[in-house]
C-alpha cells in the first residue's frame, strides 16, 4: 500500500515538473510561453531580407514563422534599401526553458530588432534611442504585424514606446493609439497591446495569439 502511494506521488510530481501534458495530436505550441513545449516546429529561415541571429534558438509555430517572413518581405517591398529585418531568439527545437527568457518556451515569442537610422546591421540588437532609432521604419513594422490579428503583445521598454507614440501621433487617429500602446498610461497598465517590460529597449518581443489549429495551445 505504502509503495502504491509512493509511486501515485512520485507520478504526481513527474506530472507538476513536466512543462506541459501534451494532448494525443497536438502539434505545434503545447502550453504556456512561460512553461510549455513546440512540437513540430519549424525552423525560421535566414533570407535576403530577414536575419537569424541563433538559428538553434529560431524554432517556432509555423504560424509565428510566416508572419516574421511575410513581414520581412513586406519591409522590403516598402523600403527596397532597407536592411534586412534581423530576428533573435524564438524557440529551441523542441520548446522548453531557454535562459535568459522566461518565457520562448513554446514557439509563440520572437525578439525583433527595430530599425535604426543608419540603415546599418547591429549584432547584438541596438539599444534605440532618440538619436537612433528609425521611427517611420519601425512604426510600418509594428502595423504590418497587427494588421494580421495575429500578435497578442510587442514587449517594448516604456521609454521607446514614447519616441514612437510622440512621433506617430500626428498621423495615427488617438483610438488606434489608445489601442496600441500602452503608454502615456503608467507602465505596468494591462492596457494596449504594446506594454513595458524590463530589458526591451533594444528590441521588440513579439507574441501571437494561440493559432486555433494549436490544440493544446495555452494563451498567456
Ligand atoms: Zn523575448
């Protein structure tokens, strides 16, 4: 009897340490960005216009893949000159813990540099400013990439979030603003679907909504 509860107990902790139960079928993003799994995933591609910084950490949903290459190429068509659109890390290949992140676990979260001014390519990721960064650039990426209703959050420092809004707000009607940023609000407001978060000054962390095909996909 002793040894039946122990062996309950010892599947019962197996369970809670597992990242996610991966329903019978589910492929693609299982679980939470912060404690799941990629099951299938697919390798981001480097090309003419899209960078990979890690291609051991460019695993992702199929999903979250064509979007960054349909936006790479949309970049592109805009701004013919431009450079390449450079992502860093999404996933490893099969999901799970990817440190430093918290969250990259199950192929949904992708860091995206913005667009600097010089036009130049920056490896590691550059840390935007005033001075730097290419507002218009960067403002068509992050519309290109709503317009899809697939993103659910761009994590971006609250400070940059300011150099755009102040720059956009000429043009953008003040309901669209209200809707994508969360600034003028305090940081920390779960209002906008860009928010602050700590360690995004230099990039954008892109994350879509659970693509419905992801059975056992778990939004966050
Ligand atoms: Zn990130």
């Amino acid at each position: 009897m002793r040894r039946a509860v122990s062996f309950i107990l010892m599947i019962m902790l197996l369970a809670a340490c597992a990242p996610a139960n991966i329903p019978p079928g589910a492929t693609g993003s299982v679980g939470r960005p912060s404690n799941g799994v990629l099951v299938d995933g697919v390798q981001l591609q480097p090309s003419d216009e899209l960078i990979v910084l890690d291609p051991d950490h460019a695993w992702g949903d199929k999903t979250l893949v064509d979007l960054l290459h349909m936006a790479a190429l949309e970049m592109r068509k805009t701004y013919p000159d431009t450079v390449p659109l450079v992502v860093g890390d999404l996933s490893a290949r099969d999901g799970g813990p990817l440190p430093p992140h918290q969250s990259h676990q199950s192929g949904r979260d992708a860091d995206v540099a913005m667009y600097p001014l010089d036009n130049e390519l920056h490896r590691p990721f550059l840390r935007a400013d005033e001075d730097n960064l290419d507002v218009e650039k960067t403002w068509y990426l992050i519309e290109t990439l709503l317009h899809t209703g697939l993103v659910k959050y761009i994590l971006l420092d609250w400070n940059v979030q300011k150099i755009i809004y102040d720059e956009v707000q000429i043009t953008v009607p003040q309901q669209t603003l209200d809707e994508v940023f969360q600034y003028p609000r305090p940081r920390g407001t779960r209002k906008g679907i860009i928010r602050h978060a700590a360690g995004h000054a230099n990039h954008m962390h892109v994350r879509i909504h659970c693509p419905d095909e992801d059975i056992g996909c778990v939004e966050e």
